[in-house]
C-alpha cells in the first residue's frame, strides 16, 4: 500500500522536476530579450540623455565659432580701412592733448598701399555762421572727391545748414578764441588736427567767414597742388611792427634775426601741418612772451616754421586784403563795393614768384566780405570767378 503512495510521490515530483527543467531551459532566452530589451532602453535614454545634455552646448559652440568667424566679414578694427576712413563724425569727445596726439601719427612708408586722392581742407575759423556759404555752395559743387570742410566756430553755436550743404555736420569741437592771443593759434592748432586725421588730406587752408574764393575749385586745386611751397607769409620786419613785438626772453629758441611776421591766413602741407601741431619746443615761448601788442597769430606759424622749413615755404599768403586803410584791422567791403572793375582791380595787380616763375595769378582768396555782399557775389560769380 505504501509503494503507491511513494510512487504518487515520487510520481509527484518527477512532473515538477520535469516543469523545472523546462522552465531553466527556457529562461536563457527570455533572459537574453529582456536584457537585450532593457540594453536598448537604457542605450536610447542614455543617448537621449546625452543629446539634452550636449545640445545647449553644441549652440553655444556654433555661436562661439559663428562669433570667431564674423571678423572675416566684418571690420574689427584690424582692417586698412579702419585707419584710412575718415570720421563720420567730427565732434568726437577727445581734449587737445589727446586730439594733438592722435593727429601726430605719421606713416614711414611714403608710397600708400591703397589707391588715395589727395584732398585740400578748407577750415574756417569762425565766430558764429558763414553767411557766404551760399557762394561756398557754388564754389564746391561737383568736387566732392577732392576737398573737405572744417569749421571751428565759438562752442556755443550750433550750426543749422541743411543736409544738402556742405557745411553740414563739418564743426569740429571748439573753445573760445580771443583776437590776438595763443587762443587764437589753438583753435588753428586744433582745425589742422581735425583735418589731419582724414588721411587723404594733403594741402590745408585756413580761411575766415569773410573770405571767399577768387577763382573756380579746378584752377585753385590745380595751383595748389602743383606748387613745390606752401603758401605762408613770413618775412623779417624792422618796425616796431615786426622786430619791435620781439621780447628778448624768447631766446635761445628764438632769436632776434628768426624773428619773422606774416599774414594769419595760410596753405600749408601734411608735412607742415604735422609739424604745427606735435610743436612742443617754441609754443610756450610764443605762448608766455607773445601777447599784445605781439599779436601771436601774426608771428608763431611764420617764425616756427621758417626756423624748420625755410624751403618749403613761399613767403607770401594766398589770400587778398586791403590794408591800405590803415588801423588793426583791413578794410571791409560791403554790398556798394561789388562790382566787376573793384575785381579787375584785384587780378590786375597781382605779380609774383610761382614755383620759382613770374606769375599773375597770386591771390586764390579774397577777404573782408560783409554779408551784404553776398547778392551781388552770386550774381558775378559766373562771370568774374567762372563758378
């Protein structure tokens, strides 16, 4: 009776032992796809993860590298052009020391690695407005290539030309001027530093609100340019005038014979402009032992410059005056002086030395003008001055 039941036993458990067997049989490969399954899972978030965490990282590196890049399209400073374009902008915020230094950089290599036109500035050193620029206007039309224009005017004057002028935009950051003193050759100082930083500048002209041209922009660029001098007057006057505003604390850089006089009004070169405004050795002198009755103006740039450029200079000014009045001060004409024979008058008289030859034509510029001549100079100017 027992065998039976240890037979169901044992009958008993051979069905499980076989169920097991079976069981472990097939658990390697349901095993193998699970964890094959959860490997994949666990690769997918792990990529995904990864792919979340790189991203932001990932545009952050193409903006670097977009940023690294942008120098190759845009100008960086490290460029010609960054040091050839002049500024867009004339009133920059730099005082006199840091403006004069700017102004003094001088290339070494002469022959320019660009194409350059060389350009005449014209500064006017002014109170307040230019009531002739209309004439102005007329003069420059058409040349836009070869000139430009600064002016210095008294800092509390705003300008109001239209955009169309050429005088828009052109007044340069200034300071008050009084008649005779070193503020007066500061302001000169500080127009040719102005212009000094447009490269293609080359001849420099210093004009006033009662000034204007005699002849049209191509005859007067074409003189210029084609003169081996700059047009400053400087010579030696015995008179209590000349010699007599001497003041024998100015020497040893100055000396009684270097003592010369010349006309306020003057052309000066790139070469002779960068020497004005780096001087640093006769300007405290002019400016401690020049004072009226030494009229500064008259005496500095002359002196200074035949001490160091003799050479260069042409000893006499571009632009016409009548002294012959008398006084301080030259004659001014108004709206009842202008008239064709007062100009025939002006070109008539003219003899002197260009480039070493006889010439007729020695005066470019003419001055005072009251604005009341302007009406009758526009209507003469076609026929007189060929503008």
């Amino acid at each position: 009776m027992m065998q039976p039941r240890v037979v169901a036993m044992e009958e008993g458990k051979e069905p499980i032992s076989a169920n097991k067997t079976n069981l472990f049989r097939a658990l390697p490969s349901r095993l193998l796809v699970f964890c094959l399954l959860f490997l994949g899972v666990g690769v997918g978030l792990s990529i995904i993860s990864m792919y979340s965490v790189r991203f932001p990282m990932v545009q952050q590196l193409a903006t670097k590298a977009t940023s690294a890049a942008q120098p190759l399209f845009q100008d960086d400073g490290t460029t010609i052009g960054n040091f050839i374009r002049p500024p867009s902008n004339l009133m920059h915020n730099m005082n006199d020391t840091e403006l004069l230094w700017r102004a003094s950089f001088v290339p070494q290599i002469k022959d320019y690695p660009f194409k350059r036109v060389p350009k005449i500035a014209f500064m006017f050193l002014t109170k307040g407005p230019l009531p002739l620029a209309p004439l102005w206007d007329r003069f420059f039309k058409g040349h836009e290539e070869l000139y430009s224009i600064y002016v210095h005017a008294l800092p509390s004057y705003t300008a109001g030309y239209p955009p169309s002028s050429p005088f828009y935009g052109r007044q340069i950051p200034s300071q008050m001027v009084e008649w005779g003193r070193m503020s007066m050759c500061e302001a000169e100082r500080r127009l040719l530093a102005n212009a000094l930083l447009d490269i293609s500048n080359e001849w420099f002209i210093l004009l006033s609100e009662s000034c204007i041209p005699l002849h049209n922009f191509s005859i007067i660029y074409r003189y210029i340019s084609r003169s081996r001098h700059s047009f400053m007057g400087s010579f030696d006057e015995p008179g209590p005038y000349g010699r007599g505003r001497y003041n024998p604390h100015m020497q040893p850089e100055v000396t009684l014979s270097q003592w010369r006089k010349g006309s306020q009004w003057f052309e000066v070169n790139r070469k002779l402009a960068i020497d004005i405004v780096v001087d640093t050795t006769y300007y405290p002198k002019f400016k401690q032992f020049c004072r009226p009755a030494c009229y500064v103006d008259e005496h500095y740039f002359p002196t200074m410059l035949t001490i160091q450029s003799p050479h260069l200079l042409a000893n006499r000014t571009l632009t016409w005056t009548d002294w012959s009045r008398g006084g301080a001060h030259p004659a001014t004409f108004g709206k009842a002086d202008i008239t064709e024979g007062f100009f025939k008058k002006i070109f008539e008289g003219q003899v002197c030395l260009y480039n070493g030859q006889p010439s007729t034509v020695c005066y470019l510029f003419a001055r005072k003008f009251a604005p009341s001549a302007l009406d009758p100079l526009l209507g003469l100017a076609s026929k007189v001055f060929r503008y």
